[in-house]
C-alpha cells in the first residue's frame, strides 16, 4: 500500500510546512538522509495546548499533540524529499517533551509520534528513538518532534 493511500485510510492529509519561529529551515537533505528541525505540534499555524506535561497538560492530551508534531515533521520531510513515497525507512524519530518536574511518563506520550510513523510507513517506519523530557519549550509547546529519514534513490 503506498504512503497516500495509507494516509487516505488513516484520514490524514499532510499540512503545510509549519514556518520556522526563528533562523531555521524546516528540513535538510545531506546524502540519502532528511533530517527535519524540531517540529511543534501547529494546526493552522497556532498551538491549540501549552504549557508544562504532568501539570498544565495531561498526558493523554501530550500525546495526541506528538502525533500533530510529527504529522508536522512529515511535512517538513515531504518539502525537500518532493514526495513521502520516497521514504525507505524512519531512522530515528526523537521526542522532547515540556516535563513538569515530577512527570516521568516522556516514553508514552512520544508513543504519539512513534505510532502515527508506524501507522503511515509500516515496517518502513520502525525507528529508533529518545524521548527526552525537558524544562521548557519554544512558545511553551508541550511538545517538539524531530524525524531522521533514509530516502529512496
């Protein structure tokens, strides 16, 4: 099954690039790899949650704002690589996420992004990972995705 029809099964349609908040591009290629900036969890440009994890914002909710952010990352990856049907695999899907201090649940609510990859590139989107639990992120975002890509020829 081809990445566009998984999308069409999931009812997915991949966003806009969501535009760099500072002196970033969104994705780089170097060699057969994309490597995406930290991509946050935007719909139409705007964060629907903010604020700290195991505080302002429940797990659950972090979670659903992962998959957002890597349906974001996607994006990103889809800019430079001209079609996802070019992916050959996700090499490394990292995960970091605005911890309240006590909040130790990091590895479930990246569980958002690590499923949604899995979802669109089946075995293709088997990956390594960190989940990475942190003080603070840009414009207070619960949470920050990055992807690793391998491209096709």
């Amino acid at each position: 099954m081809s990445v566009a029809d998984r999308l069409a099964e999931l009812g997915l349609t991949i966003p806009s690039v969501a535009a760099p908040v500072a002196a970033y591009v969104p994705a780089v290629v170097t060699g057969k790899h994309v490597h995406t900036a930290g991509q946050l969890p935007f719909v139409d440009g705007v964060l629907s949650v903010t604020g700290k994890v195991g505080a302002d914002v429940d797990a659950e909710t972090a979670t659903a704002e992962a998959r957002t952010a890597a349906l974001n990352a996607l994006a990103a990856v889809q800019s430079v690589a001209g079609s996802l049907e070019r992916v050959a695999r996700v090499v490394k899907v990292t995960v970091f996420v605005a911890s309240d201090p006590s909040f130790t649940g990091q590895p479930a609510v990246a569980n958002g992004a690590s499923t949604l990859v899995g979802e669109v590139f089946g075995d293709a989107g088997v990956h390594a990972r960190s989940a990475v639990g942190v003080a603070v992120l840009p414009l207070d975002a619960p949470v920050e995705v990055e992807l690793v890509v391998e491209l096709t020829d």
